[in-house]
C-alpha cells in the first residue's frame, strides 16, 4: 500500500513524501526540501547535511531544517562541502574566523550545537584560508583544502590529536585536494594537478600518495568518495569523453558506464560500503542540475527516478533527480538536488531497503568481526546500523549479540 502526502513545515519547507512496505519489510521515500544542496548523509538516512546559496543546515525529518552557520560554497569566493559522520552526530563544514576574516574548516556538534574550527597553515588566498571537504565516518578527522604561501593549496587532513596535516604532492609546488576518506581516516582521496593543471585521481594512505591508474598506466581524474574501509574509490575521466571509474585496492581500476545521453559527461560521485552501488549523474553543462542522476547496481545502471519508481517509491513524473551527491554507506539513501515544475529543490530518496538475516555484519561484508565491532564502538551511545536490538541506543546489549554472533553470517 502507497501512501503520499504534502505538508509545510515550521520552517516554509515543502514535504513530498512516499512510503511503502518493502518486499524485505522495509519502506522507501522521497522527501523534496529547500535548499541549493544536499552533500552528506548518515549511515542510517535520518540527518541530512545541506546549504542554501549562504550557510550550511541540518536536516532530519523530525527537525526540519535547523541552521549552522558557515559559509556556503561559491558564497563570497568561499569552497568546501559538508560531510557527516556516519552516526549522524557531527558535521564537517567551512566557516568564517571572525578575527581574521578568513575560511576555516569546523566541526559542528548536533547535540550541543557547539562548532570548533580548525584553524589553518597560517596564510589565505583571497577570503579562503582552510575548507573543509570530507569527514571520516567516526567522526574524529577533517579533509580539505587549506592555503599555504603565495596562495599555494594543499590537501589536509585534521585531527584533534594532530592539528592540520598536509597531504604530499608527487608533482613538486603543484596543488592538491582531498575529497573524503574511509571511516578511521587512514585512507584519504581526491586530486592531484599535474604540470600542465590536469586534476588526477589519487590516494593517500596512512600519508602516502598513489596516483591512480587505468589500463597501460593511463592517469585518471579526480577521486570523489571512497568506503568506510577505503578500499572502494570512484571518480570520473580524466577528459570529459571518458568514463567515470570504481577502483579497488585488490583489482585496481575499471570503467563505469559512459553517458547514454550523447555529449553527457560521467560523474561517478559516492559508493557504497561493500562497492556495489554507485551514485552517478551525466551532464553535459551548467546548470547544476541540467543533467540526470543514475545509480549503478552491480554492474547495471538505472536513471535514478526510474529505479525508485521500481522499488514502489512514489516519484511524481514531474521530478527529476538529476544531481546525487551522497550516498548512505549502504548504498539505500541518496540526497542531492533535482528538477521539479517548482523549482529546483534538494532531495532526499529512502529506498526500500531488504530485511536483514545478519543483523550484526554492520559493514555488510558477509561476516560479524572485527571492523564491525569497531562500528559498534565508534558509535557507543548513540543509534544507527549498530543497534542491533533496536532499543534506540548502542550499548552493552547490541555488544553482547555481535560477540555472540562472531564469524560468517547464516
């Protein structure tokens, strides 16, 4: 049974919602908000990070749009992305010194709604000092952008215990950027410039940069997202003709599928946690959201609208959701702005997501072990995929089944 309705929120935020019981007793839906757009979601779907044409908010379907502050992308020169942690609990985003003037990277606390910057190298270029780009999954490290002499940009990656750290170059004084990394941190990914300005995917793990490659050596562009274990890693071609790409630690590189639209770029932009989903769009010009959004499942690819129709989310044939940015580490919930007859809006799809016979292999990798025991205790106290009992909360409880679960799942 398909059940729509449309409400304004306290905040002016129009809600179109479509919920169903799903064929493996879960529920699927679109809500349509305000906003310019989505870049982050939790592990569970439920907090959404956003920003309008100024400042960055969060968004849950209980709250409504709740604003942080910060300074939006392209707002006054500023750069940057908001991440969120894969709990839901703290938002990377850029923000304003207001004793220097200039950018910084912060973490935004959602229960105290306190924020901590970051600092910086201690240079700017024009109002840009740090930004912040990505955030691991526990919640615990920043990446960016940051500013170093003679408006020198440099990749970073911050943690309370280390301060601002910077990324190496294998192209001596040439810039790079980090775009995200895994769920500890240790594997961090984005882009390096070569000589000649070309933005090619690269690595770094543990500090140490590999530029990645395709067949014969041949370079690619720009790195965009990896999973939780940093062993999954998209991004797009390196010229716009090319194919967007999913590479794997184990078997390196190999293509996505190229446009089906003719003159339609490849923008392969988050996957998920086990690399069986890939959120993309193909455009082939600005606006934003001018192209089309797809997923691609194991090898097929689906437009993004289409697929949700299929799996009985209601999706009204004047909508588009053209411009995914983010993806839930299990590939289910997927934000990021669209085209509707009212303009366009950000976008939040909850699909249907199958019943679970092993609750306790929280990474989804076939088994209950150890980096599921360090999901579970990264996220001690609050809820989300290591709630195995259901109660609300992570706690001794949940710990007590995933031990008592230990090895390959039935």
């Amino acid at each position: 049974m398909i059940a729509r309705a449309e409400c304004l929120l306290s905040a002016g935020v129009l809600i179109l919602a479509a919920s169903h019981a799903g064929a493996g007793g879960g529920s699927g839906s679109l809500a349509l908000i305000q906003g310019s757009y989505a870049t982050g979601v939790s592990d569970d779907g439920s907090v959404v990070v956003l920003n309008d044409a100024v400042q960055y908010w969060y968004w849950t379907q209980k709250t409504g749009h709740v604003p942080i502050g910060g300074i939006a992308p392209g707002y006054q020169g500023a750069g940057g992305s908001g991440d969120i942690s894969a709990d839901g609990t703290r938002i990377a985003y850029t923000t304003i010194n207001p004793k220097t003037g200039k950018t910084e990277g912060a973490i935004y606390e959602i229960d105290t709604g306190v924020t901590s910057r970051i600092g910086s190298f201690g240079f700017s270029c024009d109002i840009g000092a740090t930004s912040a780009w990505g955030m691991s999954g526990d919640g615990t490290r920043v990446v960016g952008l940051g500013q170093q002499a003679t408006c020198s940009a440099i990749g970073y990656v911050w943690s309370s215990a280390t301060g601002l750290v910077s990324l190496p170059a294998a192209f001596f004084y040439q810039p790079n950027r980090a775009n995200g990394c895994s769920f500890d941190g240790s594997t961090v990914v984005g882009w390096q410039s070569n000589y000649v300005g070309e933005w090619l995917g690269c690595i770094w793990r543990n500090g140490v940069q590999t530029i990645i490659t395709g067949p014969g050596n041949i370079r690619v562009g720009e790195a965009n997202a990896c999973s939780a274990d940093g062993q999954w890693v998209v991004g797009l071609g390196r010229y716009s003709e090319d194919p967007a790409w999913r590479w794997r630690q184990s078997t390196g590189y190999a293509p996505l599928p190229l446009s089906p639209i003719t003159g339609y770029r490849a923008y392969a932009v988050d996957v998920s946690d086990d690399g069986s989903r890939v959120a993309m769009f193909f455009r082939g010009g600005p606006p934003a959201t001018s192209g089309e959004g797809y997923i691609w499942i194991d090898g097929t690819l689906h437009e993004l609208e289409e697929y949700a129709r299929s799996q009985g989310v209601d999706v009204p044939s004047d909508v588009h959701l053209s411009l995914p940015l983010a993806m839930s580490g299990d590939g289910y919930t997927i934000v990021g702005s669209g085209r509707t007859s009212f303009g366009d809006r950000i976008f939040v799809l909850d699909l249907p997501r199958p019943a679970s016979s092993c609750p306790t292999d929280i990474d989804g990798d076939g088994a209950t072990g150890a980096p599921d025991l360090s999901l579970l205790l990264a996220a001690w106290g609050t809820s989300g995929a290591g709630d195995i009992d259901g109660d609300g909360v992570i706690g001794a409880a949940d710990l007590s089944l995933l031990l008592a679960a230990w090895g390959a799942c039935p």
